[in-house]
C-alpha cells in the first residue's frame, strides 16, 4: 500500500488513541462494520475517502487533518489554484484533489476526481450525507443503487450518498469529476 494510505492509517488510529476508545466502540460510533475499521486503520488497503470524511463528521475533526495531518487555518475564504490542492492518491485508477483543504469547520468537501479507465466492475460505497458530481471531462458510469447512468462531460448529479454508490471511465479515457460531499 502507498505511504500516503499508511500515514492516513496512522492518524485514523491516533484520533482513536487520543478519543480513548476502542476499535469496536469507534466503528459503532460511525455505524460501520468493525472489520473494515480495523482494516482502514491497518493501513493495509485502500481507505475510501467517503470512510475518512465519515470519521471526521463523526468524530469533529477535520478531514484534512486526517487527510494531511495538518489543521485548517482559513476561515473567510480559502483558494485553491489550478492543478493544485491537497492530492490524495488511493490506487492507481482513483485520484483526488481537496478543493477546500485549508477552510476550517467547511460544511461540505469538495474534491476534483481524476478515474483512470480499467476493465473491473464498478466498486461501490456508501457515506453519510449527500453528494454532487459534475463532469468536467470525459464520460462517466455512474451506479447508483439499482440505477446505471452514464454522464457526459457537462452532465452533473445530486443523490443520496447513503445509497451504495461507484463510477468508472468510460471509452478508454480518463474522467474529472467534481464530487462535492455534504
């Protein structure tokens, strides 16, 4: 696994450390399965970015704290720059970019998501909340419960983010996707 998933890992279990609690009491606390929390703080496998913003709602830390380990200091307006932001690289085919990385107590997590063309089924997820992806280039499978929607470049969606939930690229090419969490 990338050294960025580890460092992620170990943050996951120190907020759990300084919380004082346990691996079962902090999966309930999320209401997600004890198993894959203890995966995710294993640094062993890819942690999806809807589990590490769940952590941070549930536990009112900042996702870029979990995601950096650094604290947001802005709290009028934060920009980010083309090509810039924080990167979170979860595997080869889901790249992220946090929009909104140094705003402090930001009510919604906005990402520019790059997803690589591969020939593997859909993975899906599912998080707390609502969520809002415009695609700014190429053209994306969406799954989104029993419902498969196939977004071109211009397209955007708002659903239910408690619904299990995944995307790939489509024709061979890349897509980039604004995905904003709420």
């Amino acid at each position: 696994m990338n050294a960025q998933i580890k460092q992620i890992a170990e943050r996951l279990r120190g907020l759990r450390d300084a919380l004082n609690i346990s691996i079962a009491e902090a999966a309930a606390k999320c209401n997600f399965p004890e198993a894959d929390y203890a995966r995710y703080e294993s640094g062993t496998s890819d942690i999806p970015m809807s589990f590490i913003c769940l952590v941070a709602q549930t536990f009112g830390v900042e996702t870029t704290a979990l995601i950096t380990g650094e604290d947001p200091h802005a709290g009028i307006y934060y920009v980010t720059r083309k090509g810039t932001g924080v990167a979170v690289e979860r595997s080869k085919a889901y790249k992220y970019r946090a929009l909104a990385s140094g705003f402090r107590h930001a009510k919604a997590e906005p990402f520019e998501v790059t997803v690589e063309p591969n020939n593997k089924p859909i993975h899906l997820n599912s998080h707390p909340g609502q969520e809002f992806n415009l695609v700014l280039e190429g053209t994306m499978q969406l799954k989104i419960a029993d419902h498969e929607l196939v977004l071109f470049e211009g397209d955007c969606i708002y659903f239910d983010a408690t619904k299990p939930h995944g995307m790939k690229a489509l024709n061979g090419k890349e897509v980039k996707f604004l995905a904003i969490i709420i």
